[in-house]
C-alpha cells in the first residue's frame, strides 16, 4: 500500500501489514499437534486504521467490496464475508481483556483470497498489529498468533491450527519457519541458496470455513478416540500397523498425518544439510499423501503438480494450503524458477481452462 493511501477525509494514524505464506511442508499437521515447515511470500495485506471516540468500526477493502461495512463494538455477529475477520478480531480482542475503541479501517491486500496463501491469517495478524499500535495494546508477536487462530476457530467457524497465523506474525524473509504446533516452538530456517521457489495459484478457490475442511479435523478426532490418544502426534511410523486396522478412511487420514509429520522432520533435516534432491523428493511424496490419503487435492492441482514434475529442472512439486483448490508450491532449480513458472502455467491454462497466476517468483518491474 502507498504511503500516500488514507481513509477518505481522515490521515490514517497507524499502518500495518503482514505478508502471506506459503507452507513448504507440513499439511493438515498443525491442528494434530504435529510439525510444520511454512515461510513467507512477498505479497502483504495492508492496513490503516484511524481510532474513534465512540464504540463503531467502519472498514472497507475495495479489493473485496466498494462499500463501507460497520459494526458496533460488543454487537459482533457473523455475517459471512470478509467483515468477519474484522468482527473476530475485535470480539477476540475484548474476550482476551484489551480495550478498544471505535475505528476506521481500509484493508488491501495483495495475497488471492482462496489460494491456499493464508489471505486470511496475513489479514487477522495485520489488523492485530495495526490496532496493537493503535491502541498501545499488550501484546507479543506470539500471542498476536494465538488471537488470530482463535479468530478463525471461535468467530469465522474455520478449524485451522496455528501454523497460518505463526508465520504471518513471527516468520522473517528468506526463511523458513520450523514449529511444533503442540509446544509452539519455532525455529527459524535459512532457506536453500542453491534453488528457486516457485508458487502458482490454481485459480480455483477454496474455503477454509467449508465442509470439506472441518470434515477432516473431526475425522482426526474420531480416529484419535479409536487408538486411546489425545492427538494424531502422538502417533509414529512403529504405529502404523494400529492405524491400518482403522475403518475407512480414518486409517488414510491418519496415515498422511504420522507420515507427513515423518517429512517436515526430514525436510528440515535437508534443508540444514542443502539436500535439495532428498528435499524435492519429500515435496512429492507429501503430495501423493494429500492427494490420495487425505484426499484434499483435485484435478487442477494434480495436473498442476504433474506439469511441474515433468521436467529435470524441478526437484519437487506439491500442493500447498488447506486443500480443494487453492496453490501449488515447487521446489526448482537455481535459476530455473521463472522459466519452469512460465512452462507450467502455460500449459495448464491450454489444458484446464483456468488461468493460473504466478506469485512467486514475483514479476520483476518491467518485466
């Protein structure tokens, strides 16, 4: 967002943004307690915000919607759209004990809603920061996370772990972000010199809030109650034969979620050691995983996936986010990101009738 952007007929006091994500490895992991491996993404969504002295908040993003949306403070109610998000923070907020006035906010963002990028988490965590300032509020950047998951779960009705909002709010550029969803320990990752990130947007959107997505959660529920423990972490590679004797497709379901959380492990393990063979290698067999066993892929994505690893010049392809559409995430050579990008988009748009959007590499100016 430009510096010179205002709220029509008011200076914004505060600005604040967060980048979106893309998660290198580690799907359907964090809200099983597992391990997850996202970094960051060089589009941000924006925000300024003006304080008021009275109890409404009037907000716009003109990238979603022309019209203002307001709301009263302690009168937060869904209403099943982007006004959501702005609802559930300051609902959270209040419930967490920090007080808040009345506000404008206008909302841009550069991240595609739906693309399995985390628009969502990059808006609760660049709101949480901008009415941080704002209002002198006292909060760190972890707890800024802990607020924004609790904004999906409590408020939105979307089941997501925490992996989103902990990237968006303690990630850092050029690294990725190592946690474990149970403890929240984090390390930071350099990310590998020696290879290019690629991030293709599908054009087909999804919905973290939609059926398909909590249905998996409560599946991982039921297949805990059937093996006596209290999340799928709890679960190695020795216990697979136990998660075979489960009912279809618990056992599928669970099996992506103990092997998946085997991979971010070994990916890190890659990564420090600048194996970028054994690190596409995982990519792909974490795809295989999502697309059979936890069965959140679909056709765009497959061909999408099958497009990039056709090639020598990609180690390793997968998709990346919640599922159902959405973003894949290839892991390429040095050097040969942009043509590989620009190979794979061309041909899905021919093949699919879609037209994907390369995010990363991001076009260079003039180019």
């Amino acid at each position: 967002m430009d510096e010179s952007v205002r709220l029509p007929g008011h200076p914004a006091t505060t600005r604040s943004y967060s980048h979106g994500r893309v998660n290198l490895i580690g799907e359907h992991t964090d809200y099983n307690g597992g391990f997850v491996l996202p970094t960051l993404i060089p589009q941000r969504t924006y925000v300024c915000i003006v304080p008021r002295h009275h109890d409404i908040v009037q907000a716009v993003s003109p990238d979603i919607d022309a019209d203002r949306v307001a709301f009263e403070l302690g009168k937060e109610t869904r209403r099943h759209g982007w006004i959501d998000f702005v609802q559930g923070v300051t609902r959270t907020l209040r419930a967490a004990g920090h007080r808040l006035r009345g506000f404008d906010a206008l909302i841009s963002s550069e991240v595609p809603v739906g693309s399995g990028l985390s628009s969502s988490a990059a808006l609760d965590v660049a709101l949480l920061r901008g009415l941080r300032e704002a209002f002198a509020l006292k909060l760190d950047d972890l707890e800024i996370a802990r607020l924004g998951q609790r904004v999906e779960n409590e408020f939105v009705g979307a089941q997501v772990g925490i992996m989103d909002p902990m990237v968006c709010s303690l990630g850092r550029e050029g690294f990725a972000l190592f946690v474990d969803a149970r403890s929240l320990d984090y390390e930071l990752i350099p990310m590998p010199a020696d290879a290019d990130l690629v991030v293709i947007n599908s054009g087909v959107a999804h919905r973290h809030s939609a059926g398909d997505y909590n249905a998996r959660r409560a599946e991982c529920g039921r297949a805990c109650k059937l093996l006596g423990v209290e999340q799928l972490r709890d679960l190695s590679e020795r216990d697979l034969p136990r998660v075979a004797s489960l009912p279809e497709p618990l056992d599928r379901r669970t099996r992506h979620v103990v092997t998946e959380n085997v991979r971010v492990l070994a990916a890190v393990t890659a990564m420090r050691a600048n194996d970028l063979t054994l690190l596409g290698r995982l990519f792909n067999a974490s795809h295989d995983s999502q697309r059979d066993d936890y069965q959140v892929s679909i056709p765009e994505i497959d061909l999408l996936v099958n497009l990039a690893r056709q090639d020598d010049g990609v180690y390793g392809a997968r998709l990346t986010g919640g599922g159902f559409g959405g973003s894949i995430v290839v892991l390429a050579h040095s050097g040969a990101g942009r043509q590989e990008a620009n190979r794979v988009k061309s041909e899905y748009d021919k093949r699919s009738g879609n037209t994907a959007t390369i995010l990363v590499p991001p076009d260079q100016p003039g180019g």
